[in-house]
C-alpha cells in the first residue's frame, strides 16, 4: 500500500500539471479571441521560425564587415547589423507578451496594438536597412537583400495573423479598464495618452526636476557635449536618469545606443537649447545614420524644451 508521503506528493505533481496546462489554455484562448486571427501555437510557431531568420541573416550580414574599406558601406552594414538587433528585440517582445498577455511590463496594456506596433517596426527595420546600401557595392547589396527580404515577408505574414483593432468588448485595454492612471482618457481631459505612466507625467509637469547630471556648453556643468554625458549614463537602468541641458548651441550628433534605458533630457527651451548636428548623405553617412538626435534603444526615454 502507497504510504500516505507518496501519495501526497502525487496529488501535489498532478495539481501542478493541472494548473499548468489551463493557464496555457487560458493564455491560448485569450489570444486567440482577442488578438489572434490564428491560433496561437500557429503565432508563436511562425514567431520562432522569423527569429530564427534573423539570425541567420545577422550571420550573412556580419561576414562582410572589414572587408571593404569602404566608409559608405562600413555604415550600411553597420545599420543593418543595428536594425537587425532591434527588430529581434522587437520579436521577443511579441513572443514575450504573447506567452504572458498579462504581464505587467507589457507596453500599453492593448496587447493587439502592442502586437502589430512592434512587428510593424520589425518589418520597417528591413527596407531601412537596404536603403542604406544606395550607392554601395552591388554585389553585398543584392546578398544583403535576399535574406532580408525573407524576413519582411516572414513578419508581413505574423502581421496579418494579428487583429487590425482592438476588440470591442475591451475598448482597446485589458479587464475593460484604461492603463497609465489617466482615467476616462477622454481626449480633451489631458494632454498624456492613456498608456503614459503616471510617474512620468509628474516629472513632465513639474519645474525643477532634479537632474543627475548637468550639460553645459560654456564649461558651467559637468559636461560641455551631450554625448559625453550619454555615455556616462548607467546601463539598462530602471530609474530615469535625468540630463539638464543648459541653454546653448551643442553641434553634434547625438545617439542612444540600445542598452541606455530610461534618459529624460531637459534643455531650457526650444529657441535656447540647440542641437546640430551635420552628417549628410554626401560625405558617406547613411540616411538612418544622419539624424541629428537618434537612438538604437527604445527602453523609455524622454525629451523635453530642445530642438
């Protein structure tokens, strides 16, 4: 006869796999009635099989770095090799919310729109990328295209298995209720959307939010250039880290690589706080290269009173 020690344990290892797989079927069909126009293994399964692509194109990619001494071309795959990154990141984020739809760190709390807005930016990174290789060698561009444009067509096919709008029964948000604390999120009763976090709207609305560091360009700070003052930011960091940018004309180019989270930039005002920047197209920078401000992260950042 089993001794009663046995028999707990089995009755413990069979509620486990009994609430395992009902919350997988919950999971499952929440997808699949509110997001999903497939079922969801079907979702996933095409998910994995994109990501996979991503890899193996980031392979292709990177065999040619360092073999042309080509300044042109160096930035062209040195986009692609970014772009590519980010629109893995994007595709884990969709695996991620799909796998746990209520999980708190999800986006806006509208996982269909979650959904379609990363991979409709997965599928954008593609052509920017190609773009980037106008006036390049022919050859890297045209085996650069192929396995990139598998994966446009890979992620064109997981858009459409999404629906194109919220459900009707949510309103566009989990549990019928709005995300971010704005309440009613009636268009006219404030000027955040809904999904923007209530901590961060105080900051926006406050005078004097205390800044971690000071940028200067009259040597007043504790930088006298953006960048530097970037760069010396924490990485991954879940707190904001504030930058205070005095009034100024900064001439560079500013760029937030993927692993800066959370940078909130202040200048004292749109006419005051100047930034310039002057890559062009012409002197060998790609498109995506040349902006005066941009970033490769897209971990929360926030800007305010520059130009």
């Amino acid at each position: 006869m089993p001794k009663p020690f046995h028999l707990l344990v089995f009755f413990l290892v069979a509620l486990c796999l009994c609430t395992s797989s009902n919350a997988s079927s919950t999971t499952n069909e929440f997808l699949e009635t509110e997001c999903l126009k497939v079922p969801a293994t079907e979702f996933i399964g095409s998910l994995k099989t994109t990501i996979d692509a991503i890899r193996k194109a980031t392979s292709v990619v990177s065999q040619f770095g360092g073999f042309f001494h080509d300044f042109r071309l160096s930035n062209a795959i040195s986009d692609c090799l970014d772009l590519l990154d980010s629109s893995a990141d994007e595709l884990s984020w969709t695996m991620f919310a799909s796998q746990n739809p209520n999980a708190k760190d999800n986006s806006t709390g509208d996982l269909s729109s979650d959904l379609r807005t990363w991979l409709s930016a997965a599928m954008v990174n593609q052509q920017t990328c190609i773009d980037g290789f106008e006036g390049t060698n022919s050859m890297v561009k045209t085996v650069v295209s192929g396995s990139l444009n598998q994966i446009t067509s890979l992620v064109r096919n997981l858009l459409i298995m999404v629906h194109p709008g919220p459900n009707s029964k949510s309103n566009g948000t989990r549990n019928g209720s709005q995300k971010g604390g704005g309440g009613g999120g009636h268009p006219g009763q404030n000027r955040f959307p809904v999904w923007f976090k209530r901590e961060d709207r105080r900051l926006l609305q406050i005078n004097g939010v205390t800044a971690n560091v000071v940028v200067a360009a009259d040597g007043s700070g504790n930088f006298t250039r953006i960048m530097d003052a970037v760069e010396t930011a924490p990485d991954k960091s879940l707190n904001r880290y504030v930058i205070y940018i005095k009034r100024g004309l900064y001439k560079e180019n500013v760029e937030i690589k993927k692993k800066k989270w959370n940078l909130m930039m202040i200048g004292d005002g749109m006419d005051v706080t100047v930034i310039s920047g002057n890559r062009s197209f012409i002197d060998g920078w790609t498109t995506f290269r040349s902006a005066t401000f941009g970033k490769s992260s897209t971990v929360n950042h926030l800007a305010l009173d520059l130009v």
